[in-house]
C-alpha cells in the first residue's frame, strides 16, 4: 500500500504511526500542497491528505477512516473489544484529531495574546485527557490502543516545541506529562515522521514569522536543557 503524505501534517502522522505499530508494509509520496499534482486531485475528493492507496488499489481518504479500515483490515491493536470500549475509544480517538489544526493554529501564533487564546483551546482537550488517564503506561493499559496512535502527533509536537522554544503546552499535567513520555519512549514518533520531519517542522512552526520562533517565551529557559539534542543547535 502507499500513503500519499504532507511531510508535517498530523493526520498523516496517525496513519503511518498506526502502520508502523501494526508493522504493516507500507510506501510514501510526498506532495506539496501549494502545488497539488492532477493525479492527486484525481483521487482525494477533499484535497487534502493523507490518501491511502490500498495493495488493490482503492484510494481511502479521511484520516479517521482510514485509521479504521487499518484496524479492522489487520490484526486490531487489542483484540476482544466490545462495541462500548470501541466506541469510547473512537471518541477519545476523535478528540485528539479535531484538536490538531487547533495546536497548529497556536503553534503559528504571531503574538502573545494570539498565543495564549490559542494555548488555552487546546488545553481544554489537554484537561479532557488528564481526568480521563489513569496510572497505567498507555491510554488502556501496557500496550498501545487506538486512543495513544491518534494522540502521538499532538505529545510529539509539544515535545518538540518544548525541546526547541522553552515554551510547555502541556503544562502542570502530571498524567498526561508522564504518558507522553512513555509514548516517546516506543519510538513510534521518529518512526512515523521522516527523517527531515524536525527540521522541517521548526522552520514552519518556530520561524520568524512567528512568537514561539522569535523566542518570545525564553524569559526563563534554561538553554542547557533547550540544546540537549544535535536537532536543537
């Protein structure tokens, strides 16, 4: 099968990060989308990505449908699930994904003021979820559900604008603090981005056209800790 992708756009980050905790095959073409080729427009009835092109050929669009065609296509993430518990991960699947334009929106931020209005609608999602998790290492447990794929991209992208502008969407959320470090941790992010994602992405996200890239949240940012990684410096 192939993903037709945008280098950093999150609703391709879910598909492929679901690819890769199924270890199912899979190749990649990346597009512009301020220059979409016809074949593309041809086969995305909504023009955006992701598209999944499946081994027959059928092209699948919406990155909730197909996230759903992949878990019930191929072996699911958890197995004996009753129609309540997929549901409700269903909802919390959908809370996480109709908030990434949301974090995109802040992290674009051109002011302070923008910044923070912005901050605080996605915090409302972030409050949502920590009530919800509990002390277990994933959303539902020890291993990784449908609920953890569709909110990797949103703890990614904290992370990274974390590491490289100081500046912590996640906040005084100590559930949510720690279950994004344990999804981190299982490389599922790297793995499902390529391998310019970073660089790429903090050129969009934390360029000078923005208050996050202007670094106008550093007042008190430890740089040690903000060039700790070769991506950082």
């Amino acid at each position: 099968m192939k993903i037709v992708s945008f280098k950093i756009c999150p609703f391709v980050q879910r598909v492929t990060a679901l690819l890769e905790a199924k270890n199912i095959p899979y190749e990649i073409e990346f597009i512009s989308l301020s220059d979409k080729p016809q074949w593309f427009l041809d086969i995305s009835p909504n023009g955006q990505v992701p598209v999944l092109i499946t081994d027959e050929g059928r092209a699948l669009f919406e990155s909730d449908a197909i996230v759903e065609y992949l878990e019930e296509a191929y072996p699911p993430l958890q197995d004996g699930l009753a129609p309540e518990d997929k549901a409700t991960n269903r909802a919390w699947s959908y809370l996480a994904s109709k908030n990434y334009l949301v974090q995109c929106s802040a992290q674009r931020s051109p002011d302070a003021d923008v910044l923070k209005e912005s901050s605080e609608n996605l915090g409302k999602a972030f409050d949502r979820i920590e009530r919800q998790l509990d002390d277990t290492k994933f959303f539902a447990g020890d291993d990784i559900n449908m609920v953890d794929i569709a909110w990797l991209p949103l703890l990614h992208r904290a992370d990274i604008i974390q590491r490289r502008s100081c500046y912590d969407f996640i906040g005084d959320r100590p559930k949510l603090k720690a279950w994004q470090k344990n999804l981190l941790a299982t490389g599922l992010a790297e793995k499902s981005v390529p391998e310019d994602f970073e660089e790429l992405f903090a050129e969009f996200y934390l360029s000078d056209k923005t208050y996050l890239g202007r670094g106008g949240t550093v007042e008190n940012c430890d740089f040690s800790e903000r060039c700790a990684t070769d991506a950082c410096c």
